[in-house]
C-alpha cells in the first residue's frame, strides 16, 4: 500500500528532519546542530529556533465549508496578518528549514500573501501552503511557479456534484482549471515547482470520495499524491462523522483507497495516524515548529491555542521561544501535557482516532470534552 505515515510536504513528526543542501545555510546548520541536541535530551529550554516556522497569513477566507470551524463558530477571527510583522519574523524565517503559510484561513485571501510570500521565499526556505483553489489566478500561478516548493489544494470530493454538495460552494471546475492552469504556467517554464498534492478531510460522509479524489490526484499529475487528514468536530453535529465514531468504516476505506492509489501510481499519505496505521510514538514540535498566528501570538502548533507562548509584537521571536511559556509547555509535554496534547489530532503522536478506538462508548465523551477545552483552534483549507 502507498502509504507514507510521515508527512511529506510539512513537519516530520517523530523523525529527525536531515536539512537538505537546498536550504542549507551556515546560520540553519547550526540551528540544526543544537535543535537536534535539545530535541534528543528532551531539553525544555533550548538553544535552537524552530527548524518549521507556520505563519498564518490570515484568518478569512471566502467559503464557509460546512466541516471547518469557520462554519462553526458564528464570530469567528476575520483577520488579516499585518505585513508590518514582516521585519518581526526575519529571525524566525532566518533559521527556518520549512515556511509554511497557512494555518486558520485561506492564504490567497489575505491582499499580503505576496509580501509573505516574497519573504519567506528570498530565505531559500522550502515554502508551502495548502489553499481551497479558488483564488489561483493566472497572476497568483506566475508569482508561485518556480518559487513555491509545494502546494496542497484541498479536494474532499473528485468531482462537481459531489464537491458541491461536501464544500458547500459549486466551485470545483473553477478551482480545477485554476490547478490546470498552473500546470501549463509550470510546463511552460520547464519547471517542476510548486510540487502538487490534493489534501482530503476524511469523514464518515466523505470516505466515499477519497477514490475519486485519488483519480483526481492522477489526473491532475500530482507528484505529491493525496493527503489524508480527519475530521475534527467543530460541533455536536459533526460528532457523528468522525473516524473514533466508525473506525471498521475508516479501516475499509483506507484499504480500498491503497489499493486504488497503488494501482495508479498516486502517493497517499495519512496525516495522522487512523485505525490499521501505526502511530509515531512522539511529537516533535515543542522543539521543532512554531505557529504564528495572524495577529503576531505564537503558539507551539494551531491544536494548542489554548497556550499562547507570547506576541511578536511586543517580544523577540527568540524570547518567546525561550521564554516561561514555551519552556513551561515543553515541561509539561515531557510529564504531564496538557489537553490539546492529549486528545491531538493533528500530529502522528498518538492520536485521538488511534486511542478513541480503545475506549468505547467513552468517545463521544472525551470528544466533547476535547471541543469544550477549546483545542481545537482552526483548520485551514
Ligand atoms: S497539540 Fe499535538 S501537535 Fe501540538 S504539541 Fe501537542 S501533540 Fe504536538
Ligand atoms: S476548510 Fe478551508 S476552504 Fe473551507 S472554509 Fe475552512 S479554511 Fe475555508
């Protein structure tokens, strides 16, 4: 079965991240040296900034899926990240293997992400972001061809009916020739960046796309594949289309789905880990990554938004990272973590589908439990 248990385009999970020549400049060498130093003692003070730096561009964006949190919160963040953070990051972007630019909207939705976008790129950084498609202008596709490394658009259905109906919005042939359009821009310039995947929520009304999502994937010449990430439930409605709450159905599916990817040649990958699919026993990101929200709070992660580490706005970047907060929320991970760590769904620790599949009629509980703590934050497209 294709599957990689490790995510391809962003952060490593429980693996030792090996910085490529690429990137590779005297300041990040030496940043690796002592991230990976600290990151194996488990140190809760370190003397290394994060090896992934995700930098939320915005808060908006311009659909309303029914599965994100946007749709579910009635006041939700409409914000935009001002680019007057910019200069505040170049610290934190200096030492950055990875650049990701998404985190609670839809990137191509803030009128900055050019800035953003420029400044992470002028860093030789690997760039990435995931967006929902729509907004790829033919002017969007010429600044990120040759430029971005990767790009994820998010697909939970392979065609326009289906599509309209999971998104809530009749967007799929406009986002599709957008995509197609960015393939001929990277044709034309002899180019095989961006890299492209198709990024897929599984849910229990959705499982039954992921084939066509896979087609989609070949069609389209997405040498990344497919991403599979899991519904988190924004509210009591969705708590019935989790994967803890049908995991024989997850189970089948996944199978159905790796023999369908193998067939043709398209890689898939399960963001975290679902029932049949072994868990990375451990987060790295306390060490490794660090969350910048789009009003300048920093976070260990988008799950843990109930920790702000502090704002770049008021703090050096390297403060922060080394500051009470971060050292204090590195302690706790190591003894006791705190519960977004513990009901987490976004990384290959071990995971709330992984464990929930364990406990029963105690899900829907700790589900709930995990809602009401706040924990989950956003999701991004
Ligand atoms: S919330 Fe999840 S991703 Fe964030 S630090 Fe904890 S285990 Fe890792
Ligand atoms: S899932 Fe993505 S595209 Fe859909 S509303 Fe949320 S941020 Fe926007």
């Amino acid at each position: 079965m294709a599957v990689d248990r490790g995510n391809r385009l962003g952060h490593g999970g429980g693996r030792a991240v090996v910085i490529d020549a690429a990137t590779a400049t005297e300041a990040r060498m030496h940043n690796r040296a002592a991230l990976e130093r600290d990151r194996v003692e488990r140190s809760s003070e370190t003397r290394a900034l994060p090896s992934l730096l995700q930098i939320d561009v915005t808060g908006r964006c311009n659909m309303r899926c029914p599965f994100c949190y946007l749709a579910a919160d009635a006041k939700p963040a409409l914000r935009h990240m001002s680019p007057r953070l910019i200069p505040l990051l170049h610290p934190a972007l200096a030492a950055a293997e990875t650049v990701t630019l998404y985190g609670t909207g839809e990137p191509l939705a803030s009128p900055h992400f050019d800035d953003f976008f420029l400044a992470a790129a002028a860093t030789g950084a690997r760039t990435y972001f995931t967006t929902n498609g729509t907004l790829l202008s033919p002017r969007v596709c010429d600044l990120l061809v040759n430029r971005l490394t990767y790009l994820s658009v998010s697909f939970s259905a392979g065609d326009a009916e289906t599509f309209a109906r999971v998104h809530g919005h009749d967007y799929f042939d406009r986002i599709v020739r957008n995509v197609e359009h960015l393939i001929r821009e990277k044709e034309a310039s002899g180019t095989s960046h961006p890299r492209l995947r198709l990024s897929f929520v599984a849910a229990r009304n959705t499982l039954g796309n992921l084939p066509g999502v896979i087609r989609l994937a070949e069609r389209l010449r997405c040498s990344e594949g497919v991403a599979v990430s899991y519904l988190v439930a924004y509210d009591e409605k969705e708590l019935a289309n989790i994967a803890p709450n049908a995991p024989e159905e997850f189970r089948e599916a996944h199978a159905a789905a790796g023999a369908l990817a193998d067939s043709l040649g398209v890689p898939l990958a399960f963001k975290a880990a679902a029932p049949g699919v072994e868990a990375v026993p451990t987060c790295q990101r306390p060490w490794e990554a660090a969350f910048v929200r789009y009003d300048g709070d920093v976070f260990i992660c988008t799950e843990s938004a109930q920790h702000p580490l502090g704002s770049i706005t008021t703090t050096d970047f390297q403060d922060i990272w080394n500051g009470e907060a971060a050292v204090g929320f590195r302690t706790a991970f190591l003894s006791e973590p705190y519960l977004c760590c513990r009901y987490c769904n976004q990384c290959q620790n071990k995971t709330s589908v992984e464990r929930y599949a364990h406990l029963g009629g105690e899900l829907w509980v700790r589900e709930v439990t995990r809602l009401e703590s706040g924990c989950a934050s956003g999701g991004g497209a």
